[in-house]
C-alpha cells in the first residue's frame, strides 16, 4: 500500500504524453490497462463502459480519417482558411496513426434508465457518462504505472456517427473519448495548476 504522500508525488507525476517513441504496446499490457478500468467506479454499478481497442495503423487510420473529415468541416464553418485547417487536421491525424495503442471509450446506452422528465432523463445519461470518464481516468493511471503515457481525446464526442460507421459500432455504444497510449518519446514539463483556494468552497 503507498503512503499517501508517496501517493500524491506519484499523481503529480503523471503527463497528457502525446508523442510515443515506436515501441509497440504488447497486448498482454494492453489487457491489464482494460482490466484495470474496470474496476473503476459506476453509478448504480452499472459498468456502463465499452472499449474499442485499436491495435492496427490501419484501425488507427480509418478512425482517423472519419473524425479529421467532420473536423475540417467544423473548422472551415467557424472560418478557418482551407489550408490552415488541413494542417490541424493532419496533425490530429498523425497523434492518432502514430499512436502504439489508441482506445476509444463509449456509453452503453441501454444502460441509462428512461424517466418521463427530461431533467431526470439528463440526470440518468449524466451519470453514465461520469462512469466511463472514471473508468478512463483509471486506464490512465494504470498506463502511468507501467511506464507508460496517454493522452484524452474528447474528438469522438464531435463527430460521433462518423466514429460509429467507421468501426461499425452497435447502435448503442456512443463514443465518448479516444485514449492515446504508448511510451513516451517525451515527456513534458508540468503545466501549471490553479491553487486549490480558487477552486474549493467550504461551506
């Protein structure tokens, strides 16, 4: 069991990686990421989590490809010149495709309770949500335990039948974040964090 100073230290040492020397993830590794978001906690304990591992570049690619083409046309729309807006998008291309592991995390929409009104209804699929998000917090952290690094990608959330169609998801499973896992090629500074006083309330 870690001390919990020793516990902190360690959380603070953990980094968004985004770029990922070539070493590939093996699949034995992979495995224990997943087991160990599982464990993560739910709502109701529902588990309302999936995982779509992405183990090829040509899996990587085709998602790639799905989400960059919905991008660049959200980007021209908020009036990104053409050419600008092929850049970022190639970027964003090249961070997935490069990527060793990339998991793509989703809601099991049967899971969410239907109520009448729709501000409980909104209050069910909250919930949900908040448990896949513990869940891939926890994969995170079971990825910076073995060396490795991740990066949180919210691009699914924008462009969500393009991910469904790409991977043939099942109608139900709503893609919610994309994980970038891999060992890291750098690992970067720590960006700064806003003092608890500002965010906290005691009442």
């Amino acid at each position: 069991m870690l001390e919990p100073s020793t516990l902190l230290v360690w959380l603070q040492s953990r980094r968004s990686v985004r770029r990922f020397s070539s070493q590939p993830v093996p699949p034995e590794l992979a495995h224990e990421l997943l087991t160990a978001a599982m464990w993560a906690p739910s709502a109701h304990n529902r588990q309302p989590w999936r995982f779509v591992v992405l183990q090829t570049v040509e899996s990587r690619e085709k998602l790639a490809q799905a989400m960059g083409a919905s991008y660049y046309r959200d980007l021209l729309k908020d009036g990104m010149a053409g050419e600008a807006a092929a850049k970022q998008v190639e970027r964003s291309r090249q961070r997935i495709v490069q990527a060793p592991l990339a998991v793509l995390l989703c809601l099991d929409k049967d899971q969410v309770d239907i109520y009448a009104d729709a501000p409980r209804q909104q209050a069910a699929y909250l919930m949900m949500t908040q448990s896949v998000a513990l869940a891939g917090g926890y994969l995170l952290l079971a990825a910076h335990a073995h060396g490795l690094g991740g990066v949180w990608m919210c691009a699914p959330l924008f462009a969500p039948a393009a991910v469904r169609q790409a991977l043939e998801l099942p109608s139900d499973w709503e893609p919610q974040t994309l994980l970038l896992i891999g060992y890291p090629a750098r690992i970067p500074p720590a960006p700064a964090r806003r003092e608890l006083s500002e965010v906290t309330r005691y009442v």
